[in-house]
C-alpha cells in the first residue's frame, strides 16, 4: 500500500512523492516537554502549519491544509517523549496509519483523500520515560549495595 510510494530529497527540504502529483516539505517541530526540546518532523505533501503537544493527554496534534485529494504524511516522533501504544485521529475520527517503531523513533505514515484543513491527533500511552537511561546504573548500584551489605554482615 504505502511501501510502494518512494520519495528523494531535492534541493531545500522539499520531498517529490513519485506516484503522487504534488511535492512534499519536510519540518523539525520543536517540541518543549517539561525542560527538554525534542524535534518532531513532519513530511508531508499538504502544508502542515502548526504542532502542538500535550503532556496530560500524551497527544502531538497536528493542523494542516490541503488544496488537493491524495495526501499523505510521515510523522517522525521520538520515543522518549510519547511512546507506548499509539492511537491517531484525523478530524475527530480514529483512523488506522502504519506505525514503525525503530529503536529511538517511530514513524506513523497517514494517507488521507480529502481537501480543507485537517487536525491529527497522535496520543501515545507514555510520556517521557526522564530516567529510562539511568535505570540501569541504579539498579546495578543497588545490587552491588545489597551484595556488599550481606557479605560484610557475615564477617
């Protein structure tokens, strides 16, 4: 379905869709949550003008306007600041988009057939795992602690 529409990047941030009849910008959304900046990009063949988040409802919405029928879009979200499960809405309608996680990034592609403006919502079921990269170090302190407590204790 959509693995079949390949891109290439031209001069500027501007993306040709081969199969499609309209080109394509990308975006890097800065994206404040709590006191980190994460960068959210957008590339899409309609304009999307504004993304906001919201760390309550773990939701990127997404505004846009197409002048055309045919669209479609890659939303690049990184993992640390929503994660999890992901259900995405297009003007109030759940809809069912690919979503392929890779590590550190999950990629939701939409196609969407309709003109006007259009409102995305993405809500994920995490919201920023803050000390996801330190549980490791602490856990392998607290088993050292623990070790070392009970061999002195037997001494």
């Amino acid at each position: 379905m959509f693995a079949s529409v390949l891109f290439s990047v031209q001069a500027l941030g501007q993306v040709q869709f081969h199969g499609l009849d309209h080109p394509g910008l990308k975006w890097g959304w800065p994206i404040k949550a709590d006191q980190y900046t994460f960068t959210v990009n957008t590339t899409a063949n309609y304009n999307v003008q504004n993304v906001t988040f919201n760390k309550d409802t773990k939701t990127l919405t997404f505004l846009g306007n197409s002048t055309h029928t045919g669209n479609i879009a890659e939303i690049e979200i990184p993992s640390n600041l929503i994660g999890g499960n992901y259900t995405v809405y297009q003007d109030g309608k759940q809809v069912s988009p690919i979503i392929l996680k890779n590590g550190n990034l999950t990629t939701v592609i939409l196609k969407f057939n309709d003109s006007g403006n259009i409102k995305t919502d993405i809500a994920g079921t995490t919201y920023m795992p803050e000390f996801s990269g330190i549980v490791p170090a602490i856990m392998l302190a607290s088993f050292g602690i623990l070790f070392l407590t009970l061999r002195y204790r037997r001494i």
